[in-house]
C-alpha cells in the first residue's frame, strides 16, 4: 500500500523482552531523524511503573518524557503518554489493581493527536509483542489495529535467538509487517561468544529481514549522542523512504 503524502509512516517499536534498550532506539531514531530534518512524534500508549513526580537531578523521569525530549515535542505528557500507571507490571495487571480500564478509543484519538503535521511516529510498546493490555488485546493486537510495522528491539544476549524468531512467527503470524530488527548492546564490557555471533545468525535465520547493530550509549539522555549512534548502526536505512 502506498503511504499518502499527508500520512506520517509510523512504526511501532517492540522488544523481546522488557530492559533491551526500546527506549533508548526509540530516542535515537527520533534524534537522528531531526538531524536530517524530519519533523517526529512518539507516543507510549500505556507506561507502568512510574509515580509522577519530578526527579532530584533534573533529569528525566519517565520513557514518555525521554520521547517528547527525543522528538522536540510540546504535546502535553497526556496524549504522549494517555495512560501512567505506578506499579512496574504488565498493563493488564497493574491497570486492573489501579482500578483503571483501558478505553482503546482514548488511545486512538491520542494517536491522532500525536500524528499530526509530522513525518515519522513512533509508538513504543511494553516489554515484548505479546504483553497483554487487558484479557483480549495484546500489543501485538494495537500495532495491527493502527497499521504500524515493527521494529523489533532485541538485547544481545544469551537466548536472543529464540526471542527474536518468536517475536517474527507470531508477527508473521498475525500479519503485521517488521520493518527491522534492531540488536542493541546491553553493555560495554568485552563480548561473550554468543554476544559475538548473535548478528551473524540471525542474518542466516532471517535472511529476507533487515538486521541492523546499535552499539551501546552510556548518555542515554545526550541526543547527539543517540543520533550519532542511530547513524552508526545504519537506522538511516529506516528513514530512508522520508528522506528528500
């Protein structure tokens, strides 16, 4: 299907596993495409977890927070963020011991919000595809209702192969494009060999995706620094297709 002129190319960033570096791709891809232009919006539909309130060091406080700072925004925290919840649990669990029901319309008319007058949106998920939101719908099940191919964000680590081809069947499975699958590094420290291999090995077990590298950033809130590093592990390629 060929993306209207006035439709923003969305994708929504998943993970295959909570901790992976979702955000911090996020940010960057975000960062990078204002560096080349491009007007940006992100949203994260339901975050838990957090207890609004500011932090000591004047730095960031949430993953919507980090977003709107990567993107340039001035969208109020309520349409980047519709729903915030304290405790760290899936959406489903900590929704319900909140006593909070999850109005997909809410998220919808937010998205809408968000998507306006710019290029690229970015709409990051909860820890991996299949985090439910209540007993029916996944994330999996909101990225299919709004269109967003994937970015699938995968910590390099022991295990990840599993992970990564998991997250792909049940994409596959369900129709959802993946636009690319991005292996961050968790750490600085020398690699082991699974760290040393997993790229490799995925290229070989998915040879028809587009596998990219993101190195680790220590400044996780330095946006030229993200971008920077977004343009090192070739995220370029995503923006491509906005590109004058």
């Amino acid at each position: 299907m060929t993306r209207l002129a006035s439709s923003p190319m969305r994708f929504g960033v998943t993970g295959t596993d909570t901790g992976i570096g979702k955000t911090v791709v996020s940010c960057a891809l975000a960062a990078r495409a204002r560096v080349l232009g491009l007007r940006v919006a992100a949203m994260k539909p339901i975050e838990s977890g957090v207890v609004e309130r500011p932090v000591s060091d004047g730095g960031l406080a949430s993953d919507a927070e980090r977003l709107r700072a990567a993107c340039g925004s001035m969208l109020p925290l309520s349409v980047v963020r519709p729903y915030v919840l304290e405790e760290p649990l899936a959406p489903m669990i900590a929704a319900a011991r909140a006593n909070v029901e999850i109005d997909f319309g809410v998220l919808d008319r937010a998205l809408a919000q968000v998507e306006r007058e710019v290029e690229l949106v970015l709409v990051e998920g909860a820890g991996g595809l299949l985090v439910p939101i209540d007993l029916r719908v996944s994330y999996l099940d909101l990225f299919a209702r709004w269109q967003t191919p994937l970015l699938i964000v995968a910590g390099n680590r022991l295990g990840v192969l599993n992970h990564v081809l998991l997250t792909v069947r049940a994409a596959e499975a369900a129709g959802v494009p993946i636009r690319a699958i991005v292996l961050t590094a968790l750490s600085d420290r020398d690699a082991s060999v699974a760290e040393a291999t997993n790229f490799d090995a995925l290229v070989a077990l998915l040879p028809h995706y587009t596998i990219l590298r993101f190195p680790w950033v220590d400044r996780p809130d330095d946006l030229d620094a993200l971008a920077a590093a977004a343009e090192g592990g070739g995220l370029d390629v995503l923006l491509a297709p906005l590109s004058p």
